[in-house]
C-alpha cells in the first residue's frame, strides 16, 4: 500500500496530470489523460516512461 501522503504529490512524468490509484489485481497509477498505467512494485510506484503500459493492455 502506497503511502497516502505520497500519493497527494505524484503526478504523471509526462504530463504533470492527476493519476488514478487502482488495488485491484496489480497495485498500478492510471493516467487517464496519457492512458498509460505505471505499476507499483513492492509498494514503490515506477513513474518512468518506459516501465508505463498502455492502458489498453491492462
């Protein structure tokens, strides 16, 4: 479980845009705006590009 405290200050590394906290299944942060999802590993989030998935593959 991510820290509430830092999930006030993440933002998208692309856009600076809000992102969405999802639990389910894999713990991941949506970015509606750039529709890619950042996954979260051992309740550390991974905001680079280049880990991000389209939100389609989800």
């Amino acid at each position: 479980m991510i820290d509430p405290r830092l999930l006030e200050i993440l933002v998208c590394p692309r856009c600076k845009g809000e992102l969405e906290y999802r639990t389910e299944g894999n713990e991941s942060l949506i970015c509606k705006k750039c529709a890619v999802v950042f996954p979260v590993r051992d309740d550390i989030p991974v905001m680079l590009m280049d880990e991000a998935v389209p939100v389609k593959s989800q």
